[in-house]
C-alpha cells in the first residue's frame, strides 16, 4: 500500500500557500514578492491577502506573474466570526476564484451576528478552494473550534511566521486530535510571509501534479497528494511486509506515528531509507502518518496513510 503522494502519476512541485503583499499588511509588492518566490526556486506561490474591509476585500491578482516555469493560485486569507477564545477567525483558501464574495469583515475585530466560520469555509470549499486552519497554535485555537468547521481540508501543521514571532508555529497537536476523532484532515506547512523580516522560505508543500498548473495543484492539494516540509525531502511512503518503508532525502530520525499514542522509529546517521515495523498498536487506529527530522533540526510531515 503505497501513499497517494508517491503512487500517483506525475512529478513533486515545491510551493508556498500563504504569504502576503503590499495589498493587505504585507511589505513587498505582489509582483515582488513573486519575483523573490520563484528566484528562489519555487514552482508555485499562492498570495493571501487579507479578505477584510480594510484592505477593500483583495483576492491579489497574480496571472501577470505566471511564466514558463512558475505559476501562481489565486487565494486569500478569510475571516469571520470568533473562535471560542474571542480571536478573529483565519481561513486559509488556496484556490477562489477573483469574483469570490467575501464575508462582511471590516477588519481584524469580531464582527457580531457575521458568518459562521463553517459557512465561509464551506463557500470557499465549494467554489473550488482548498481550505487549511491557519496557525492554530498562534491564536488559541482548539478543538472545539476546529469542529464547528467541517469543509476544511487541512491543518496547518507549521506557520514560519508564527514560529519567529511567537515562538506558536506548530499545529499538530490539533492534528492528531482530529484524526483520532476519524477526521480525514491532511496538513500543509507554510511561510505566512510579510516581508517585514527574515520570515520567508520556512516551510512549504511538495504537491505532486502531473502539471504545474493551477487546477492540478489545486486538485492535488485537495485530494491530499503532498508533504509538508521545512526542508526534508520524502521520496516514498508505503506499508510493505508488515512494515512502514520510508524514502527520503538524509535525515536522523523516521518515526511513524499512530492514533493515540501509538509511534515506532529508527534513528542513524545521514538515513535515506528506514522500515519500522507496523504493530498491532501503529495498525488498529486505521492510519499513521510519518515524520522525519534531518541533521538541522528541519522536519517534514507525510499526509496519512489510511489502513482502512
């Protein structure tokens, strides 16, 4: 059984799904902030502006962009209603047409009687998008919140942003709590970048598309074809032999987590390929999902793999 990441037809596009420009509260301009993503070697970049009232609703047009290398997706970061905690809700969508109708949202404060977050994101999901919880562990959101939202498609399971600035990058926590629940929610890792500071090319999604174009990226994205990464690179995941067999780019350690508390590993030197065994407590919760952490500290996440 091999994860659909590596088993379907076509090839890895590196891309950034969230980052902002000088049409919200980012620094750079959105052809800019282009330019510097595809130096860098990106194949793809989605810039998120902030769909509120104050910036006069953006969904940042970036088709002047795209060349025979690069491409862009259209997104934005939404927001309506209040987490349980009174934060302004943040919904990533990769994917909205530019004719989208945004929610009444003026600005970053809680708007009373708006849109429920459930409906924004199901509008988002069914216009074509894909939807992540934005940086859950940055503004407090639990999950009891995460419930209310069913039309998401992922976590954010790391905010590079977040990370720098408030040491509340991560996301998997909330992760794992929705797929003990039977939630079949993937995850994405991002930059959130605005420029301001060294908070860019921190972690990214590896898509696999037989095109780098935005409809297949989207497709892809949406059906969970892709990792999440801050540098690590997975080449395969597949269960083989009553084992989990792990490719991957030279990392120290492979851990293959399960539902609840169930894990199994193996650590060396400079790995680029591990089996762990699937044990009765890895292979009785219905999927597992792998993480693997190279010499830097960097760690990349597959998307689970469902058993069942």
């Amino acid at each position: 059984m091999q994860h659909l990441a590596f088993a379907r037809p076509g090839r890895f596009w590196r891309g950034n799904l969230h980052t902002h420009s000088d049409r919200s509260d980012g620094v750079l301009p959105v052809a800019e902030v282009c330019r510097r993503y595809e130096t860098a070697g990106y194949d793809f970049l989605c810039v998120s502006d902030h769909l509120i009232g104050r910036y006069a609703y953006p969904i940042s047009d970036t088709t002047p962009c795209r060349t025979n290398r690069f491409t862009t997706i259209l997104g934005a970061e939404v927001h309506t209603g209040a987490l349980a905690n009174g934060e302004l809700w943040h919904l990533l969508a990769v994917g909205l047409p530019a004719d989208f109708a945004p929610p009444d949202q003026p600005g970053f404060e809680p708007v009373e009687g708006a849109e429920s977050a459930g409906v924004l994101a199901a509008r988002c999901a069914e216009a074509g998008a894909f939807v992540a919880l934005a940086h859950p562990e940055w503004y407090g959101l639990t999950p009891e919140d995460a419930r209310t939202v069913g039309a998401a498609h992922a976590v954010e399971v790391y905010n590079h942003t977040c990370h720098l600035h408030a040491a509340r990058g991560y996301g998997t926590g909330l992760w794992d709590v929705l797929l003990n629940e039977g939630r079949r929610i993937t995850a994405c890792a991002s930059d959130d970048a605005h420029f301001a500071g060294p908070d860019q090319f921190g972690g990214w999604v590896m898509v696999r598309a037989e095109a780098n174009e935005p409809e297949a990226l989207v497709e892809a994205l949406r059906a969970g074809a892709y990792y999440a990464t801050q540098g690590p690179e997975l080449r395969d995941v597949r269960v083989e032999g009553g084992e989990v067999l792990v490719e991957c780019s030279p990392v120290e350690r492979v851990v293959v987590l399960g539902a609840r508390s169930a894990s199994g590993g193996a650590h060396g030197r400079a790995m680029t390929r591990a089996a762990v065994p699937l044990s009765h407590r890895l292979a009785k919760g219905g999927w597992i999902r792998v993480s693997v952490d190279d010499a830097a500290g960097r760690r990349a996440w597959s998307n689970p793999l469902w058993l069942s």
